[in-house]
C-alpha cells in the first residue's frame, strides 16, 4: 500500500443551502502527482483549502501526515503551513513588492538565510519557471501569464513537502505550460514531494498525473491512474475527458 500524505474522511461541506461535498473522502499518495477534476464549481479549490487547512469542514476529518488538522487552532496549523506550498489560481503576489521580494518572501519569514543566498535562491527559483532577470520589477510591469509563474516559483522555494497548485497552467501558452508541467515534475522527483494540481488542462494531466481524481455533485467518482481513468466506464468521466456537450453532466 503507498503512503498515504493527507487524508479526507467522510468531509461535507455546505453554504446556506448549498452542499458543495457530502460525505467525500479522498487520500493524497505521498511522493505522487494528484490532480483533481471537475467541473467549474465543483469544488475543487475547496480541496485545496481543506489541505492547508484554510478551510474547515462542516462534518468529517481532514488528516495531514496522519495528524488531525481539522481542529487544530489557528496558531498550530502555521507550523503544518510552513510544510506545505500554495500556488494559488490567481498569483496573489503583493503589488507594492518586487517579483524578487515576493519570491522571497517565504524565505525571509521562515528561515534565517543571509540575504545573499536568499538572492540566489530566488533567482535559481525563477529561472526554473522561464523567469531570468525579473527580480527588480514589479507584478504591475509583468503579463498575467509571467505574475503566474513568479506566484508559482514563490510556493516552490522553501522546498515544501507538499505543494497546492491551482490551475497552474490556465490561460497560458503550449510552451509555459510544458515548462510548468516538467516543474512540476522535477520538484516532485527532487524531493520526493508530494503535489496536488486542480487543471482542466488534459495534455498536462496526462504527462504528470500518478493519479487522477474527479469530483462531481459533491463527491470523488472516479480515481485512479491516468489509464484507469481514460478506460473507466462511467460515462460521467468519459464526457468530461471528451469534453463533449453530449452525454450525463447538465450542461
Ligand atoms: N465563501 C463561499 N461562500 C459561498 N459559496 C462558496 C464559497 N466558497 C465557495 N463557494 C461555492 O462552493 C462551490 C465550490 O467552489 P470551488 O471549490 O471554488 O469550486 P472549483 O474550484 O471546483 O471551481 C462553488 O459552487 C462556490 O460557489
Ligand atoms: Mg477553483
């Protein structure tokens, strides 16, 4: 049996009326890439947000590294924080700062590097997503799609065991998304880390995903490894991997 990294037992979660998951359990393979589909508002960021524990469950539990982090208080899940890498669907990179001081912003507050090897680090960091000699600009100076990956060198640089990517790849170019999707990899291979990655990006899925699953109405209904997935019967998965208008999902 793999390792299990993180855990989510029998989680439901409601707004007002609204039953975003119900009764969903889902285990994170350490050391494997999961990525999650579904369809918009299915609530796959919500995923992302139990994991780091950004977001509390209404009934059920969520375990990291087999510790119970759904009650945890606010001040110690920043040590559980600190193990984990966020790479949020929008960059979410400071204005006021330079692409190199946003970068290095994880380092600065949780480790006692000098300033130099912190320089080092981040522009290491930035050429690893296509990003040379960018440090002294501004998010404002940038296109979407670079802001994008500064925001994702930022949640890779202090090495975390684990890292949240959502959407990494939306809204960029073929030739971004290939670097971003092999980053993916190597950090994964590197550091036999852990990465969970929400896309709607199939080509990338298909090259990095150890195992897939897909949420819909609330719940996981398929998971796998990509094969598995692409044979599965359910004519659920094969609509949305088809990306037909035809077929179960209400449209
Ligand atoms: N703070 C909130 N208040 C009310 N509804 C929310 C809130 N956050 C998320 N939702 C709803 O929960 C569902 C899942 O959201 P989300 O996880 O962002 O979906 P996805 O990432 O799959 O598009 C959506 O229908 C969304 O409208
Ligand atoms: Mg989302």
């Amino acid at each position: 049996m793999p390792e299990v990294w993180a855990r989510l037992e029998d989680v439901s979660i409601r707004y007002g009326p609204k039953v975003v998951m119900q009764n969903l359990s889902l285990d994170i393979v350490d050391g494997a890439i999961t990525c999650i589909i579904g369809l918009s508002g299915a609530g796959k960021s919500t995923i992302l947000r139990l994991l780091n524990g950004l977001k509390r469950p209404d009934a059920g539990r969520v375990f990291v590294r087999g510790q119970e982090i759904s009650t945890l208080r606010e001040r110690d899940l920043i040590s559980i924080r600190q193990t984990i890498g966020f790479s949020f669907q929008f960059a979410a990179l400071f204005d006021s700062l330079t692409i190199g001081e946003n970068v290095a912003l994880p380092l600065r507050e949780h480790t006692k590097m000098s300033g130099e090897e912190i320089d080092k680090l981040v522009s290491e960091t930035l050429e690893s997503v296509g990003l040379g000699n960018v440090e002294s600009r501004y998010p404002s100076e940038l296109s979407g799609g670079m802001v994008k990956r500064a925001g994702f060198a930022r949640a890779v640089i202090s090495n975390p065991q684990c890292v949240l990517y959502d959407e990494p790849t939306t809204g960029l170019d073929p030739i971004i998304t290939h670097i971003l999707t092999n980053t993916i990899k190597k950090l994964r291979d590197r550091l036999n880390g852990t990465a969970v990655v929400v896309s709607h990006d199939l080509g990338s899925i298909y090259m990095m995903a150890d195992y897939v699953a897909m949420l819909f109405e609330g719940a996981i209904i398929a998971y796998g490894t990509v094969d598995e997935l692409r044979r599965s019967p359910n004519p659920i998965v094969q609509q949305f991997l088809q990306g037909s208008e035809v077929g179960p999902i209400p449209i």
